[in-house]
C-alpha cells in the first residue's frame, strides 16, 4: 500500500502490480489446498434447478465452510438446501454433495436477485459479497453473516467461525417452502446445470484431451468466464459460447457462466463441451489445466490453441487478470465495457505488453480467433 501512494516510471508500475498479482496467485492456491483438503476434489454432478416442495433454504455466497455447518445444523430437519450463484460449484465436492438433502441450485447470477427472490417462501443465507439492496418482499427473510450486512437485516455472528443457524432453520420451518414443486430454469430455459469441472478431473482426462487435439477432434480451448452484472451487452457471452464450433471445448468459472451453463452445446468424444470449473478464484485450478497442457505439448500457454474471453465487473475480477498477465498470458479478450480505471494511456501499455482486446461481436471475434 505504501508503494501505492508513491511515484513510479511506466515500467516501474507493471513491476508493481505483477508483484501483486503473483501474491494472489499464492492466495488462490491456498484457498483451493483449504477446500479440497476439507470437502475433497470436485468431480462433475448434474445439478437440477427444480425447488421441491417443503421447506428449504437458499444459501448464497462463497463460503463453504457455512454452507458445510448449514447442512449439518439441517440434516434431518426435513429441510432442503439450495446453492445461489457462486455457491453453485459446492455441489461437485464430495464431503458436501454426501448431504442428500443439499438438493439443487435456485435461480442464477448475483444481478437478478430481486426478481428471483421476489415473495420466496423462504430464507435467504449470504455469506459473502453479491448482496443487492433487498425489495420488501423478501427482505424480512433474509440472513448476513461473516463481512456480509446491509441496514435493517438480520447478521449470524460466528465465534472461531462456528456460527448456530437456528434462526435461519426456524424461519424455513415457519414459512414451509412452496405447497408443491417450482420448476425454474436457467437464462436460457435450461432445467438443470453441470458443475464440477476441476483440475482434478480435466487432468484426469489430460490423456483423450491431448489424443483429441492431436487427432484434430479438438481445434480449440476458450476459457469464458468472469463476473456477471446487469448492464447490456453482457448477452455477448451467450451468444459467443453459442457460435463456438463443434470441435471446440469452452471452459467456464465464476458467476458469468449464467449467461450459458444452462445450454447443452453436445459433446466431443464423451467429454461435455462446455464444462464448470467453479467459482471465480477458481481461476487456479484453470491456469493449473493450462501449465498442465503446455507442459504436455512441450509448448508455452500462449502457444496453447487456447483463448481466454473474460467479463469484469468488481475487484476481485481485477485480481484475477493481474494475476494472468503476471504469468505471462497475452491475448486476452476483456469486456463487456472496460474497467473505468484502464485510461488510454494504460490500455495501450496493456495492448502493447500483453495483447489485451476489448471485446466486439461473437462473429467478429471468433474469426479473428481462429480464422
């Protein structure tokens, strides 16, 4: 921080902020040794987006070790869990998934809360960040804890992390859920959504993957992926993962996959085409695939067939591009709208240094991407 507030050279600042996103390289490596040593490595699970009938409790956020103490402080209590947004990928751990009742995933991204969340008849647990300032249909029903808060809700303090639900589970027994089951869907009408995608398990597979590029069934890697928000354009993403080629594969992360994880693009040789690696500081377990191919091509990743097409929207995502840029990664497209902080004087030093692109059309960019 002191560095921050003092004079730098161009050259001076990229050093800088390299530095940074190397120290969150490490963050992230260790937040992922913390959940796959506590829940296991993820593996892929459909995920259904129908709400059965009876009470339930929708926890959002993306804390798992809350959602771990909500389900054991539920089991047996005839009340069902449902994951919100970001808390979508907790279904592909297996300590988490052995629940039974942890049962689906309700509704989609952050931004459309207010519409989702509209006269629920049940309670709403944030854990972390993604709050919107709620409408009163639901605002009595809602629940914050850890950094989570906002004027008039009701906060869950923990002691050492251990927080007591019993609120939250009395509330979900006194509202009862819906009289019968409530079919949602996703963006794109889809009914359930796959989740689940690690390193583990596209490494597990990195034999047919590399068998597939070589054979020519696999031509190309896009990683799409990022925040979600409300502002248009957004719709980009859709339609890009909905144009790529059949004999491409498209990896995703954090709650931009809304846009399309609902949508079935088909398969390459048994393998899904669009697979979920998690949540947004799941960013590592996607730059461990990527070393992972390089190493195995016996090439550098920006030698990979492989592109990453991100949406920002906060500063965690910030994070997340500083930390790919200071392992090197170029050619970069960044959209919807760049962040206000990139001036044109920093963008051209990002396009000069890194290749970084604003995004234009699905079309345009893909023939540029491939040819």
């Amino acid at each position: 921080m002191r560095a921050i507030g003092e004079e730098h050279t161009v050259e001076g600042w990229l050093g800088l902020i390299m530095e940074f996103g190397q120290v969150n390289l490490k963050c992230m490596g260790l937040l992922d040794e913390a959940n796959t040593a506590a829940y296991g490595q993820p593996a892929p699970v459909k995920v259904p987006m129908t709400i059965e009938k009876g009470p339930f409790i929708v926890i959002t956020g993306h804390d798992l070790y809350d959602l771990r103490q909500l389900l054991e402080q539920t089991e047996g209590k005839g009340i069902n869990i449902y994951t919100h947004s970001e808390m979508l990928p907790a279904h592909g751990y297996p300590e988490l998934k052995k629940f039974p009742h942890l049962k689906g995933n309700f509704g989609t991204a952050w931004q459309n809360q207010q519409k989702e969340f509209d006269g629920i008849p049940a309670p709403i647990l944030y854990t972390t960040n993604c709050l919107v300032p709620p409408r009163s249909s639901y605002a009595d029903r809602i629940f914050t804890t850890d950094a989570v808060g906002y004027p008039g809700l009701k906060h869950i303090e923990g002691v050492n992390g251990v927080k007591d639900f019993t609120p939250v589970i009395n509330m979900a027994l006194e509202l009862g859920g819906w009289a019968e089951d409530r079919k949602l869907t996703g963006i794109n009408g889809g009914s359930e959504v796959m989740t689940g995608f690690a390193r583990g398990t596209v490494l597990g597979v990195a034999d047919k993957v590399i068998e597939a590029v070589k054979a020519g069934a696999i031509k190309h890697f896009f990683l799409v992926g990022g925040c979600d928000g409300a502002r248009a354009g957004r719709n980009y993403y859709t339609e890009f993962v909905k144009k790529t080629p059949k004999n491409t594969v498209v990896l995703t992360l954090a709650c931009g996959k809304y846009r399309f994880n609902d949508l079935d693009i088909g398969e390459i040789g048994g393998l899904p085409r669009l697979m979920d690696m998690g949540q947004c500081n799941d960013a590592y377990s996607a730059i461990q695939v990527a070393v992972a191919l390089a190493g195995a091509f016996e090439c550098g990743v920006n030698d990979l067939p492989l592109t990453l097409v991100l949406s920002w929207y906060e500063q965690k995502a910030v994070c997340i591009l500083l930390t790919l840029l200071s392992l090197g990664i170029k050619n970069i497209y960044l959209g919807p709208t760049l962040p206000a902080f990139i001036s044109p004087n920093v963008l051209n030093v990002l396009i000069e240094k890194f290749n970084i692109k604003p995004i234009s059309t699905p079309d345009a960019d893909l023939k540029a991407i491939l040819g």
